[in-house]
C-alpha cells in the first residue's frame, strides 16, 4: 500500500496481492470487469482503510507509517488497542506489570473478556449499550450463571469501558447510565 499524505509517501506492507493486469490506477481498486469472482472483498478492505486513513487525517492528526499499519489492522479485523478485545487484552497486562491488578482477579477479568468474546466475536465499543447489557446478560444467565456472577461480568466490562473512555478510544457514554447496573441479589449461602 502506498499512501501520499502532504508530501510524504509512505508505504506499507498489506499481506495482499493483486495482479497489476487487474487493477484499475483510477479508482485505485481491484478491476471487477477483470475477475471470474467478484472482488468485492478486496476493494471493501481498501475502502475500509481508505476511510479511516480520512478521518484520522480530519482529526488533524499526521500520520506515519505505524498509524497506517494500525489502520490496516484494524480493517482486516485483526484485534488492536482500538477494539476492545484488543485494549482489555492489553490494558489487563498493563495493570498486572503496574501491580494494580492482582492475577486472580486479571483471571476474572479473562474470563469476562471470554463471555464477552462468545457473545459478540466482533465487539466493538459503539455497541455496549442497554439493549446490549440486556442480551447479555439473557445468554449468561441461558448459561446457568448466577445474577451475582453475571453482575461482577458487568462492572468488569464497565471498568474496560471507562478505561478505555479515559483514554480517548471510544466516546461512548452508554455503560455510564444509571440503569446500565450490575444486577446483584443478596446471598444466603454460608461458606
């Protein structure tokens, strides 16, 4: 991928490979006229990356080389501190290294991620919303989790959220509301 930002070229290496037979220069996008099969795959990524290029450049952000390469990654969905599997992933080593976050609970954390991750492979931070908690919370509790174990799924998420809020990845004011609570109950059990 080669990209010409203010002067600056920079390229990259994407992992894909098109003939040059089968490339149209004008609309920089793999010819469909020049394929058996649709390549609409390949030209949804490059619009994809096309477009985050835009708006990473309309937030008056150079770029280089490593914001591309995140870019890039971020459109084949491979997961980066921008998704949030990639930043809880991240952000939970990060606690562990600073001593803020014991292993148990870094294990917990996993474990969240993990139901997370089975419930919505392709999370990103638009969608925790209420509808969401809500869905979320009927698929673990389909599962046969207690409600005060679905609870401690929530706030982790919460917690991920807001982390992630602080760090300007998302804007995302969802998990912030009042009735996007843990659910909770009182226990009887003796232990």
């Amino acid at each position: 991928l080669s990209l010409q930002c203010n002067g600056k070229r920079i390229k990259a290496y994407t992992g894909k490979k098109i003939d040059a037979d089968k490339w149209d220069a004008k609309a920089c996008r793999a010819n469909p006229r020049k394929y058996k099969t649709e390549p609409t795959e390949f030209n949804n990524w490059l619009s994809l990356v096309s477009n985050e290029v835009q708006a990473h450049l309309n937030r008056n952000k150079g770029i280089a080389r490593h914001d591309v390469t995140r870019i890039m990654s971020k459109a084949s969905g491979i997961e980066t501190e921008e998704t949030i599997f990639g930043f809880a992933t991240s952000f939970i080593e990060s606690q562990i290294k600073k001593g803020d976050l014991k292993e148990s609970t870094a294990r917990a954390c996993r474990v969240s991620i993990g139901h997370l991750r089975e419930f919505s492979p392709n999370l990103k931070f638009a969608d925790v919303t209420l509808d969401f908690r809500d869905r979320f919370i009927i698929k673990l509790k389909g599962k046969g989790l207690m409600t005060n174990s679905i609870g401690g799924h929530i706030k982790k998420l919460k917690w991920i959220m807001n982390a992630a809020l602080d760090r300007d990845l998302h804007t995302n004011l969802s998990f912030k509301k009042k009735s996007f609570s843990a659910p909770k109950e009182e226990s009887d059990q003796v232990y």
